[in-house]
C-alpha cells in the first residue's frame, strides 16, 4: 500500500492520471431536505422530499460498481416521516437512525441488521413522549442518545441508552 502518485495509473484508466486530466463525473443526484446526511459503516443515510411527507434514502457504497440509485427504506411506509425532519442521527454500534422534527414529542426510529452485505432485517417505530415534553435537537454518542428538551418551561438535557426504550436521565444526574 502505497499512497497515489501523479503519474500512477488507477485500475480501469487506460491514460495517466496527471492534475490536469483529472475529472470528476456525477454518479447519481437526489433531491435532499436540509438536514446533514450520516453514514453508518459503508450506507450513508439522508431524508428526501416526498411533498406532505419524507422519506430515508439509503445509498451503499461499493467501490467496485457505482451506485445510481439510493433505497426507499420507508417505502413500506409511505407517509410514516413527517415533512418537517430537522435533524438525523445514527447509532453504528446499534444500526439505528434517529430522526426528529422541529418542535415535537417524538423520535422516529429505524432499526436494521446486517449480516455481512445482506439486510437481514430493518424495521420502523417511534419513542413517543409526553406532550408537554418537546425535543429541541438529540445527538448520538457511543451508545447514548442526548436531549435537548424543554420541558415545563424548563431547557434540560437528557440521555438514554440505546437500543433500550427511553427511560431518560437527567444530565445533572449524570456525572
């Protein structure tokens, strides 16, 4: 393993590959919601527009063949995502996506299980909240999910461990 080189040739070029011959050619274009795609291993994960609803797009990488197409993983489900889908996590470790609307009480939730390149499984639901307990923003970090929440008039933060239900802890009470 070496590192590329002006002048190497790449498997599949039959010319140089110089600063000045080097050109980039579109595989595939999608039309996205304004929310920051995220990978999980070799899938990378995005919401798309479906007018009054949206949908997950998973496009998988494979470095021998490009990709044209991205799959409709809420297919099945039409109009299961709301239109508004503000932000997008996953969980590598527990191959879930979490998405969130602005404003509201709920976490859309995809699972999915892989053995080796083949989905064996994948599977939609929620984590629904009171409703007076409205999430600003969640992240994931290693095996935890983060709340931004306002809750009776109140701005806290709160975790839950993944895969689990959420059973919430105050960060305070995190230490």
């Amino acid at each position: 393993a070496g590192s590329l080189q002006v002048g190497d040739r790449l498997i599949g070029f039959t010319d140089t590959l110089t600063p000045s011959s080097a050109s980039i050619t579109d595989a595939t274009s999608f039309t996205t919601l304004p929310v920051r795609p995220k990978t999980m291993g070799a899938r990378l994960y995005f919401h798309a527009s479906e007018g009054y609803a949206s949908t997950l797009q998973e496009y998988g990488f494979d470095s021998q063949v490009v990709t044209g197409d991205a799959a409709n993983v809420t297919g099945h489900v039409p109009i299961y995502l709301p239109a508004t889908i503000r932000t997008l996590e996953v969980s590598q470790n527990n191959h879930m996506a979490l998405s969130i609307t602005t404003g509201d009480n709920t976490i859309y939730v995809y699972k999915t299980f892989w053995s080796g390149d083949q989905k064996q499984q994948s599977a939609w639901g929620t984590y629904d909240f009171h409703s007076g307990y409205l999430i600003a923003d969640i992240v994931v970090i290693e095996d935890y999910c983060y709340m931004l929440v306002l809750k009776d008039s109140v701005w806290i933060m709160e975790r839950f461990s993944l895969p689990d239900e959420p059973s919430c802890v105050p960060l305070e009470a995190v230490v």
